[in-house]
C-alpha cells in the first residue's frame, strides 16, 4: 500500500523504514544469522580480511569455489549504510557455492565517518581490485555477478555500471533516497542533494544489465514499493525479473541465499547464461 509521504507524521516515516522494530523475532533472527556466519567463516578461513583499500573495514571475506572461471557472487551487506559488517552475512553464501559459484564478501566504511559518496566509491574500488587480484585467490576468472540486500541492494544496483559487472541482484532495497533524508536514518547519513540524485535508482536511467528485483511480502512498504516501482521503470527496457517471496520479512527473505534449491538462488544461477 503506498500511502501520501506529505502527510505522514515524523513517527510514521521513522517506522515506515524501521525493519527492527517491524519484525518481533528480529532480534533473534539477528542472532542466528550472526551465529550461522561465524560459524560458516570459521570452516572457510582461508581468504578472510584481504585488503582492498586503506580504511579499516575496506576488506574482502573470498569464498573460492576451486574453480576459477566460476561466476563470482560479490555479496554486499546492509544496515542503512551505518552499521552491521560482512562478517555477519557469510552463511548466505551457501545456496550459490553448493552450484559451483564462488563468493565475495566486502566490506565498506560506515557513515557518519563516511559519506555515502565515498561508500559509493568504496564499493566501485572494491570491484576493482576483485577483478584484478581475485585470480590469484582462484577468485572472480568468470563473470561477476553484485548483490545486496537492503542498503546493500541500493549499493548493488548504483555498481551496475562499473564495466567488470555482468548482471545484479538487488534484495530489498531502498531505491529512492529523497524520503531517507526525513527519517531518524539521515542523522548519520546527512544525505546532500547532489547524492540523493545522483545515487537514487528510481529517478536515473536504467542501466542495460540484468537485475534481479527481490522483496519480502511482509516488508515494509516502502521497500516494496521501491522493488515494484524500479523493476517497472525498467521493465521492457532492459533484461531483469522482479521475484517476490511469500511472506518472507526483511530479515527472513535472506534465508533464501541460504538454500540451493530455493526460487531467489534458481534465479540467480539464470542470470549469467
């Protein structure tokens, strides 16, 4: 349901955005994704905390699949851009690597210390040097595939563009930033004007490279609203689907990069052929 943002108070645009406190077992759920990663990074701790830039949290998490020319899954983690960090996502390489695709996990630095134009540019510098060091790792010799989930998946899909990128997947995201700047999130985030168009998918032309739009139907409304509203923009544009999850919650809906049978990983394994 879309409602009037114009008229919606300060408590109701702070909650429309507000995945916590929207799902009661959060906190949980939370808890076991933590617990699931660390253990799955402690039987996968060969290529961990690689550095591909010079802040402290510019690092890669490599999850080799043994063969190079592999797609490469580049997975990106969410937290409105100022909080979480990759090693906390690492068991959601599993439905992909059980296929024979490998994985990357990177980093980036956090607002308020960084703007999300340096993020942005984090993020670009990161697919960089996956592309041209990855190899030697047994790393990213195939097609590069950029997927996120929630702030991540807005990260995703603003790496379309950079040229080693082959297709995206983008997993509730938030793609207009305009209503950002009128929540509690804008506290860290001090989004300028010049970013909210420059880095606000739903109002730049689309790039012509496969994305997978994916959502929660119990999401909040406006990440739904944002997934349906961008796939629509690019739809008989340029190539991608829009895969929505029965009831699935924002937090729930990653369990399906958990699965190698699942319709969100069947989907992705198509996105390079």
């Amino acid at each position: 349901m879309k409602l009037d943002w114009s008229k919606l108070t300060q408590a109701d645009r702070d909650a429309a955005y507000d995945n916590n406190r929207a799902v009661a077992d959060s906190a949980a759920l939370i808890e076991q994704r933590n617990a699931t990663s660390a253990a799955f990074r402690g039987a996968h701790a060969d290529h961990l905390d690689i550095p591909y830039g010079s802040t402290k949290r510019a690092r890669f998490d490599l999850y080799p699949s043994g063969n190079p020319a592999a797609p490469c899954l580049v997975f990106i983690h969410g937290g409105y851009w100022q909080r979480n960090r990759r090693e906390d996502f690492a068991a959601f390489a599993t439905g992909v690597m059980a296929h024979g695709w490998s994985v990357a996990m990177p980093g980036y630095s956090l607002a308020p210390e960084a703007t999300l134009t340096e993020i942005v540019a984090e993020i670009n510098q990161a697919l960089t040097w996956l592309a041209s060091h990855g190899p030697r790792y047994g790393i990213a010799g195939g097609p590069i595939v950029v997927a996120g989930w929630s702030a991540g998946a807005h990260l995703a899909v603003t790496a379309l563009e950079h040229p080693v990128v082959a297709a995206g997947v983008a997993i509730s995201g938030v793609f207009n930033l305009a209503p950002i700047r009128d929540t509690y999130l804008n506290e860290k985030l001090q989004l300028s004007d010049e970013e909210i168009v420059q880095f606000s998918p739903l109002t730049l032309p689309p790039v012509n490279k496969p994305l997978i739009l994916s959502y929660g139907t119990s999401e909040l409304w406006p990440l739904v609203e944002d997934s349906r509203d961008l796939h629509a923009r690019r739809e008989g544009r340029v190539p991608g689907s829009l895969v929505p999850i029965p009831d699935a919650n924002h937090f729930t809906i990653l369990h399906q990069l958990q699965s190698a049978d699942s319709m969100l990983v069947s989907r992705i394994l198509q996105v390079v052929r």
